[in-house]
C-alpha cells in the first residue's frame, strides 16, 4: 500500500493524508490512549509524558519517512534526490532516534524508583548516558549521507558502482553504531539487574505469589513490576547475538573489501546490502521492550487502585487484611504497616526501532 501511494506522481494529497494516519497506525497508539484513560489525574506526571512523548517522536519521525513520495523525483533511482533523503529519511531520523532515547529512559526511572541507593544507581545512569550518546550519533550517519555524489549522472554504468558503493559505505555506518548499540545495551541491562538484585525482594518469602491455579511466575510478572523488567532484559539479551553478529559480518566485509576495485569490492559489499531481515528483528526486539513500557504502567495501575479498594473496603468491614505486603507486590517498599505502605504507593503514583527500516532498493 505505501509504495503504491508513493509511487504516484503528483498524488500529493493522498500522500499527505497517509502521513498523517501515522499517528494511528501506531502500535503503540492503543497503549498510548489506554493510559491516558487510566491516568486522567496523573497525565502531568514525568511518566505519563515520558510515553506520550515516546509515541508522539515516533509517528512523526515515520510520517517523515512516508513524505518521500511527496517531492519531485529528480533521479530515477530511490531516493530520488539528495535533498529528498534529507527531508524525508534524515529528519525522520532525528525524531525516531530521540523517540528511542526517551523510551530507553524508563528502565532508569523505573530502577530509580525502587532502588535509593544512589551508589547503587550509578553505573545505571553511565550506562544508559552512554547508550543514548551512541544512538545521537546514528542521526549523523542519516543526515550526512549522501546517496548521489556531485555530477552524479544514472546514463553513465560506473556512476552506478559509484552509487552502490556509497550506499554500502552508509549500511557500514550505520551497522557499526548499532553494533555498539548492542554492546551499551547489554552493559545497561546488566547494571539494573545488578541494581534491582541487590535491592528487591527482601521479604519475598513473605508473600502470597501463588495464584488460584498454582501459576506463581503468572502472579509474579502480573503484581511485581521487577518480573516484567526481567521479562524485557531478557527479550533484549536473545537478540543482541543475531544482531552483534550480522553488526561484525557487515564490518568485516567492508574492511576486507577496501583495497579491491569497484567490480570486486561490489561482489563482496552486496552481501550485506539487504538488511531487512536482520533489522526487523532488531526492530522486533525495541519494539516489544517499548511496548513492555505501556504494560507495566497498565498493571501497576491496575494493581495500586484494587490495593486501594482493598484498604477501602477493610476500614468500613474492619476485617483483617490479607497481607500488608501486597502493596509491596507492586513498589517493593520494607513496611509492612498498612497506613505506611498506602502513603508509599499513593506517593509513587504521583512521581522502559521505533520501527524504522530504511530499505535500499
């Protein structure tokens, strides 16, 4: 459907219209109106606007990338123009990239909000600065490629050597910062398990995480937001060997291949110049720990209001609660006094792509 719309000459409208329904077809658009419902006197909270934002940088950096069928076609071949990428794929970059840097902060404030130790969260604020550091400078790889050189002219057949070897230059580029994305990614995750281990669960044996059919990893990851965090660590560990790897193939063939001339050195770069299928699993992996952001909102807010309605319902029965540790299912705080534990949690209410797949065909 999108290379119909844009293949179009003069279709401005149409193409106008589809960049507009960006905002959506968004998979995170359903999530980003759930919790706005759910959170309508907290929606000026950090990480209400932390999602918002997150959802809102991606549509336009995608709504961007499909105005590229709006400009005049001034070469044949994709992307039509140096001025088209920029205005199309490079401005788009800014804004998926920054969508992304905003959504990796919410592992860090998350592990910030359960751990106080600030010693502690040290290594988890370098690590996540480095992270973000790395994805900034992927805007550069976009913005400063060049897909036709000065004079470039598509009747001359070593011109389209010269274009082929340009793009490859860029994949380069562009695979050697996600290859030390992996590597900032995985020094990152590995700081907030460290964190969270050394400061969760001190009185897990104390609780009820057994569900009504035995299921306790079930309860686990629905009541304790710890578990979901694991969960989206571990989603991100399994990908990072795929994507390291094909990272280090794209590299070394590049290297191997800068001393050959063009038509050998053709043979060797085309090997890697179809990156969908590694990158929609990159892309796979960012959005299910994205997405991961929306849920556990969606479940600690869940949990928190029939906590809530519990301690309601327990000061006109006057009955005994089940336990004053349930409230520690969902933030993890030491008190087990019900009055503590209640203004624990109603204080924590008011304080962790982006699917980009630049293909070049």
């Amino acid at each position: 459907m999108t290379n119909i719309i844009l293949s179009k000459d003069g279709n401005k409208a149409d193409t106008i219209q589809y960049c507009l329904t960006k905002l959506i077809v968004s998979i995170f658009f359903p999530w980003t109106c759930i919790i706005f419902l759910i959170t309508s006197k907290n929606r000026r909270k950090l990480i209400i606007i932390l999602l918002v934002l997150h959802w809102l940088l991606r549509c336009i950096g995608d709504m961007f990338e499909s105005s590229l069928g709006i400009y005049p076609k001034n070469i044949d071949k994709w992307p039509y123009g140096n001025e088209q990428w920029l205005k199309s794929y490079g401005i788009a970059s800014i804004f998926w990239h920054l969508s992304e840097i905003i959504g990796d902060w919410y592992l860090l404030i998350r592990t910030k909000v359960i751990v106080r130790d600030k010693k502690q969260l040290r290594w988890v604020f370098i690590t996540c600065g480095l992270y973000n550091i790395v994805k900034s400078l992927q805007m550069y790889t976009f913005l400063s490629y060049v897909p036709f050189r000065t004079g470039y002219n598509y009747e001359n057949p070593n011109q389209d050597d010269i274009y082929v070897l340009d793009m490859a230059e860029n994949k380069f580029m562009k695979w050697s910062n996600v290859a030390f994305q992996q590597l900032c990614s995985l020094a990152y995750d590995i700081s907030v398990i460290i964190a969270l281990k050394r400061n969760v669960f001190n009185n897990k044996e104390s609780l009820n995480l057994v569900d009504s059919n035995g299921n306790s990893f079930l309860r686990k990851f629905k009541q304790i937001s710890e578990y979901r965090i694991y969960l989206s660590i571990l989603v991100t560990m399994c990908g990072i060997p795929l994507i390291f790897m094909y990272s280090l193939r794209v590299m070394y063939c590049r290297n191997s291949s800068i001393a050959l001339k063009d038509y050998e050195r053709l043979e060797i770069v085309g090997k890697f110049m179809d990156d969908q299928s590694i990158d929609s699993i990159r892309v796979l992996v960012l959005n299910f720990n994205y997405i991961f952001m929306y849920v556990d909102q969606f479940l600690l807010r869940y949990y928190v209001e029939n906590n809530d309605q519990s301690t309601y319902n327990y000061s006109n029965s006057h009955s005994t609660p089940k336990s004053p540790l349930d409230y520690n299912l969902v933030y993890h705080n030491t008190s087990n006094n019900e009055y503590n534990t209640k203004n624990i949690i109603n204080t924590n209410l008011n304080s962790n792509p982006q699917y980009y797949n630049v293909v070049f065909n």
